[in-house]
C-alpha cells in the first residue's frame, strides 16, 4: 500500500513537473517568435521590390531581387567601416584603462581603495543624458567635432566604468595563491598582470569588447548631434541618410537595415557562451 502511495506521489511530481517545463517552453517560444518576427519580415522584404513589396507585405515573393543588396552595401560600406574604426579604438582604450585600473584595485591595498572604487561604481548610477551637453561643449572648445576622437572618446569614457567594475570583481575571484607564487619567483606586478591576470581574464575582455560593439554600433544621437561630414557617420546615422536617399525603395533600404545589423549577430553567435561567461565571472556573487 505504501509502495503505492508513493508511486502516486512520483507520478504527480513527474506530471506537474512536466507540465511546469511546457509552460515554460510555450513562454520562450513566443518570447522568441515576436523578438525574431522584425527580423524575419526585414529579411523577407529586404528581396522584394516596391511591387511585390506592395502585393505581398507580409508573405514572401518571387522572384528574389537580391540586387538589392548589393545596391545598399555601395551606399553603406562606408559607414560600416567608421563604425569598425570606432568601435576597434574604443575597444582598445576600455580595455587599456579598465584591465590596469582593475588589477590594481583588486590586488593592491592602497588609502582611499574602497573609496575609488565607489566612486567608480556610483558613476553607473548616473544618467548618460545629463552629461551630453557638458560634453559637447567640451568637444566644440577642444575643437573635435567631426573627428574620430569625438567618437571614440565618449565610448571609452562610459565603457571604462563598467569594464572597471567586471575586471575588478573576476580579478578578485582568481585565487591569491598564484600572485604569490609568483611574486615568490620574483615576477613583479607588470608580470603577474601581463602572464596571470590577462590571460584569466579572457571572458571578461570578451564581455566588454562585446558591449562596447554593440554601444557604438547602436549609438545614434551623439554622432547625429556632433558629425556633420558624411565620412564621419557611423552606421547608425548613415542609415539615417541612406533612407533618405533611397526615398521609397524599401527593398534596397531593408538590405542596408540587414547588412548592418550582421556583424553584431555574428559577433553576439560565435561569443554568446564567453559573454554570458564573462557577467557571470564578473558579478559580484557569482563565485
């Protein structure tokens, strides 16, 4: 009779269970089908041309006019490549300032560490919006406006915080044991940062090289309101103007959305596992 109650109890366990994980499969798969359901129609209409566009909004149509893309990579190319530009120097700049700032906040004890570091770490709370006129002022009298530099230098100095804050925390979870086993051989600081702590620290440059990717790339006020050459505009901005001035061919202005929207898929693809590595080793916590 126990045998039998017990029996009982598993097989309800195993159907509520059951129906718990249903649920949650029902629940991501329609969070999934309306996060993919813009880029399937941008892709289906990217091959059309403004009759099928017109006949066939929402179902696809044929023949393909895949002409249109290379009609809209003549026109954006260019701002693709600032934006690589940009977003490689940012890159490097975040990296540079928030690896070295993070090692020595983690593994040196010096007056006013903690203090530094909330500071460093009050600077998320502010909003990027209220420093955006300071900074353009800043920008106009040093004279950057409609240079690479007003684009970059924004990029390093908002990216820097975060980086800070991810570095120092993963450096902190690396156990102390190996810097003394290497200070003990007679590495120093630059040789513990240079042969340990980077090459620990890979999902966590992953992670901010990631983000500050998709910073630049979706940034579009601040080139909008400081780049007035069109050799400057990022992509965000470019798109901007090559809507304009393909007026109303929507399959040429949907290719261009498509090919600047690939490289941050097939970044985000191929880095999603050391990116989601990267928060969770840089997460105060998560060890």
């Amino acid at each position: 009779m126990f045998d039998t109650r017990a029996t009982r109890r598993r097989t309800v366990h195993r159907t509520r269970r059951k129906r718990g994980q249903a649920g949650v499969i029902a629940g991501l798969t329609i969070l999934v089908l309306l996060s993919l359901g813009p880029y399937v129609f941008m892709l289906g209409t990217s091959v059309k041309d403004n009759l099928q566009f017109a006949t066939n909004y929402w179902l696809p149509s044929w023949p393909l006019h895949l002409e249109n893309y290379s009609t809209a990579w003549q026109q954006i190319s260019p701002y693709l490549l600032t934006s690589l530009l940009v977003a490689a120097a940012a890159i490097v700049g975040i990296l540079l300032l928030s690896s070295v700032a993070g090692f020595v906040l983690a593994r040196y004890s010096f007056p006013g560490r903690r203090f530094l570091f909330a500071m460093i770490a009050a600077l998320m709370m502010v909003p990027s919006i209220s420093s955006l006129i300071p900074l353009f002022v800043m920008m106009r009298d040093f004279g950057l406006l409609n240079t690479y530099a007003v684009l970059v230098i924004p990029h390093i100095a908002g990216g820097v915080v975060l980086g800070t804050i991810l570095m120092k925390t993963f450096v902190e979870s690396i156990p102390q044991s190996l810097f003394d086993a290497a200070r003990t051989d007679g590495a120093g600081g630059v040789r513990m940062f240079t042969s340990i702590m980077l090459p620990l620290s890979m999902p966590v440059i992953g992670t901010v090289a990631l983000v500050t990717v998709n910073g630049v790339w979706n940034d579009f006020f601040w080139p909008l309101l400081t780049i007035t050459k069109d050799q400057y505009r990022t992509v965000s901005v470019g798109l901007l103007f090559f809507h304009g001035q393909t007026g109303t061919a929507y399959g040429p202005m949907f290719a261009g959305y498509m090919l600047a929207s690939l490289p941050l898929l097939v970044l985000f693809v191929l880095l999603s596992k050391h990116f989601l590595a990267g928060v969770q080793g840089g997460l105060p916590g998560s060890h």
